[in-house]
C-alpha cells in the first residue's frame, strides 16, 4: 500500500499530459477528423507522365472518387480492374475516378504497372506519402466518394467491386443532386 501515492501522482502527471496535448492539438486546429460529411483535405499529386501536378481543385465542381493505393497492394491490385470498369461506365465532365498510388518505387516504375494493366482513368503518384496523412489512412487501399462541393458523402477501407450496381447507385445520386437541388431552388 505504501506504492499507492505514487501511481496516483503518476496517473494525475498522465492524465494532465494527455489534457494539456488535447486542448493544444484542438487550440491549433490539426485535430481535423477526416470522414463522411467533412471538406476532403486538398492533396497534390504527380501525373505519371510529365512534371506537372494535379490537385483535388482540378476535380472542382465534379463528384470524384479518389482512391489511395500502391502496386505491392493485394487488394489495391484486386479492385483496379472494377475501378477501370466503373471508369468506363461512369467517367465525364461530372465524374472522375482518380487514384493516388503511394509507392515508393518510383513514378516510372508505377506508369509501367498502369501501362501493363491497361488503366486509362486519372492515377497520379505521391511517394511523399503526404495524401495518406492528410486523409488519414490507417490501410491500403481507402477509397472516398467527394461530392460537388468537396465534401466527403463515403469513406470505405479496403478493396470493393466498384462497378456493382450499390456502388454505381450511390455515385449517381451524387451527381443527381446538383439536378435535384437546382429544381428545388438550390435547397
């Protein structure tokens, strides 16, 4: 019994630590929650091919679904090919699919894996890893439909067959809603 002040000095030092750190983090605004029905953290990416960047504000105005993945993921690997059906499907002026490959093995090396596998929609590269921060991912790959105004309508964790015909119904509502709000009065 004698130990007993000291884990309670212990416990109190802890529990102000953990206090002091939350009300910082929440006092500077980096505890930001990404999930459905929050702003989709901007990201810039390298296309595969040339220097330039491409960035969440390049998709303004469209439904977007933005998938993060790498090469020397199974089920990234798995899902490409229904990401490509759904591309082609679904793609236009008002929906894009775009997936961030976060390898680390180099831009060229991921454009020879999309070139292999023939993947014609929108996939950029970010060996920095700064997407997987920014979106929170906590495992490959994550996938976050992004509604018109930028906002985050679903988030799913691992590898779907993005072309069944729930996952084709939730992106046309998406895109159905700009329609249905402008005959609403923009309500």
């Amino acid at each position: 019994m004698k130990d007993k002040p000291q884990w309670i000095a212990v416990g109190i030092v802890v529990a102000t630590m953990f206090g002091l750190l939350t009300v910082a983090t929440l006092v500077s605004g980096d505890m930001f929650l990404v999930a459905e029905g929050s702003d989709a953290p901007s990201f810039e990416a390298a296309r595969l091919s040339g220097p330039d960047t491409l960035s969440l504000e390049n998709f303004s105005g469209k439904v977007v679904l933005l998938n993060i993945w790498a090469t020397n993921c199974p089920p990234c690997v798995e899902e490409m090919p229904s990401l490509q059906r759904l591309h082609d499907a679904m793609g236009s002026d008002e929906f894009s699919v775009v997936a961030v490959s976060t390898d680390v093995i180099g831009r060229s090396r991921v454009l020879d894996w999309v070139t292999e596998r023939d993947l014609t929609f929108e996939i950029l590269h970010d060996a920095s890893g700064t997407i997987d921060r920014d979106y929170q991912i906590t495992g490959l790959p994550e996938t976050f439909l992004i509604d018109r105004n930028g906002v985050i309508i679903r988030k799913v964790i691992g590898a779907r067959e993005w072309d069944n015909e729930f996952e084709r119904g939730m992106i046309q509502r998406a895109l159905d809603d700009r329609e249905q709000r402008a005959k609403s009065g923009g309500q």
